[in-house]
C-alpha cells in the first residue's frame, strides 16, 4: 500500500480485516457450523432446542451443548453478524445481514483469481 493512501482507506481495510477474522473464527468450529445449517433450516430456535439437535440425545450431552452455545458458540456468531441471539428470551435467529458472509466468499474469489 503506498504512503499517499487515504488514513481512511487504511482503517475501513482494518475494519474489513477484523470482520473477515471474526467470520472466519466462527466457520472454524464444526458445533458453529451445525448451527448454521440448522438455523438455515429452521430459521429460529430455542436454545434448548438447538443443544438437544447438537447433542447425542443424552441429557449430559444435551446440557454440555447448552453451556458451550451459551457462553461460547453463540456469543462468536453474534459477534461476527451471523445469528441474533437473545440470552434473556433463549431465542436464536439466523440474521439477515448476509454481508459477513458475503465478505467471505468475496475474499475466497479474490484469492483464486
């Protein structure tokens, strides 16, 4: 980049950056993954719902499913524009701002070009 860039330029670059970081540490874990689909499918869904979908069917695994998407899994997505999440009401919907997602693919073209 030369030194004649805009400071502008140089911080939207860096906001940019950022956003595709936080996307991509999302997409990293499969349990986020799964998620995703299933929001895809589904929409919205209770956050019960979601970590008896992501568990074994066991009541131990149901509520390890729920404690990671809680303090983990879902705090991740919420933050890189993926999912609406609401700790209060426990519902989670997959956001209509497509632009994190859209940031990625738009990255993934330019590196195969």
């Amino acid at each position: 980049m030369s030194k004649d860039t805009p400071t502008s330029t140089s911080g939207e670059r860096t906001r940019a950056v950022e956003s595709l970081d936080r996307t991509f540490r999302a997409l990293a874990d499969e349990r986020r993954r799964k998620t995703l689909w299933y929001l895809d499918r589904h929409e919205t869904a209770d956050l019960t719902d979601l970590a008896d979908h992501l568990s074994d069917g066991s009541e131990d695994a149901a509520r390890r499913a729920y404690t990671s998407l809680y303090h983990k899994h879902l705090p991740m997505l919420s933050a890189a524009g993926l999912v609406e999440y609401e700790a209060e009401s426990e519902r989670v919907v997959l956001t209509t701002d497509t632009e994190p997602l859209e940031v990625v693919l738009d990255s993934m073209g330019k590196l195969a070009e």
